[in-house]
C-alpha cells in the first residue's frame, strides 16, 4: 500500500511469498553434473556444478490502514541443490596419468521485510501483527574418483552457503492506534550441507584430495 493511499476495510491481510503449488512454496535450484574418461596413456575428466537460488518477499504498508484486523506477513523458502559426481570410475587410466577432478557450489540466499513503513498510519484497529519468515537450504555434493595409471589425481571440492535476511519492522514517524494484541516477529532458519569424497585405486603413485 503506497504512501498517501487510505485503505478503510473490517480487515485489512497483505501477503507476500512464492505461489504454492500443491501445498509447496519451496523456489528449488539444482545443477548435476556427471563427469568420466576411459582408458588412455593420459586421462583427464573434469565435473563442474553450479546452483544459486535468489528469493525475496516485500509486504509493506506505507498509507492509511483504517481496519479492525491489520495482518502484513511475508515468506520465502528457497533450496539451492548441486552434484558433481564421476560417471563409473570417473577417472580410467592405463597409462601415465589419471586426473579427476569435481566442484560443487551451491548458494542459497532469501531477503524478506514485512514492514509499516516511515510515516504510516494504522488508525482503529484491535489486531496487528507484521511477521516475517525466511528459510534457506543448500546442498552441495562433490564425488570423483580415479583408478590405474602411474600417477592418479583426484580431488573433490564442495561448497554451500546459505544465507536468510529476515526483517519485520515498525518505521520511525509512523503512528499505530490499535486497541488489542500486536505481533511483531521476524524468524529465519538456514541448513546447509557439503559433502567431498574422493578414491584413488590402483596408482603408482596415489594424491586424493577432498
């Protein structure tokens, strides 16, 4: 609700978040990434992937709310998922070399603000409640593997990162004459996980890294 506008209602509910679709709200990323090479005096196979999911809800009021229930709630869930995984083996060497590498990179981020805003005005209202939820998942899976050679190389790499900004928030100037209960909440949680494996079989010379 923009500035200088006057909403007058028996209840006023500004929502914002992603459209549920059979119950689920959640914004999904995912990248996999499948990785090999045969046998050869110098086998190389790389497996990249990248996910970002970047998500956001605003519910805002700043005019004129004349209503006797007053509800501003904003919600964003979002799941950032990347596999970099070997295909087989991933790496088959019968000659001097077998090098295998995989990077996964997943990052999660959510920014949601349910706010009155600076110089709003909530006039006879018995409720109001102004929350916001935020919720960020990351996963991030990196698996490579080399057998045979003389030398066999092979290290994994994964990265997650999650990060929610979650703000409810009443702005300076406004002014709120409400007669009953008033929620003010802003809640986030964040989980994130990152698991690197790497196996070297039969080298001559052997260097796993993960």
């Amino acid at each position: 609700v923009a500035a200088g506008a006057i909403v007058r209602a028996a209840s006023l509910a500004l929502t914002a978040g992603a459209l549920s679709v059979a119950g689920d709200s959640t914004s999904r990323t995912e990248a996999r990434s499948i990785a090999g090479a045969g046998r050869g005096k110098v086998a190389v196979a790389g497996s990249i992937a990248i996910a970002i999911a970047a998500g956001g809800a605003l519910a805002r009021l700043a005019g004129t709310a004349e209503a006797q229930s007053v509800t501003l709630a904003a919600s964003a869930d979002g799941r950032a998922t990347a596999q970099a995984l070997p295909a087989g083996h991933g790496v088959t060497s019968d000659g001097d070399l077998g090098l295998g590498a995989s990077v996964a990179l997943a990052v999660t981020t959510t920014a949601v603000t349910a706010e009155v805003a600076h110089g709003a005005q909530i006039v006879g209202a018995a409720t109001l409640a102004v929350t916001a939820t935020s919720v960020a998942q990351t996963s991030a899976e990196a698996r490579m593997g080399a057998a045979g050679g003389e030398v066999a190389v092979t290290p994994a790499v994964a990265i997650a990162l999650s990060s929610p900004v979650t703000l409810a928030r009443v702005g300076s100037g406004a002014t709120l004459a409400v007669v009953g209960a008033f929620t003010l909440a802003a809640r986030s949680r964040a989980a994130t996980t990152a698991t690197a494996g790497a196996i070297v079989v039969g080298a001559g010379t052997a260097d796993r890294k993960s």
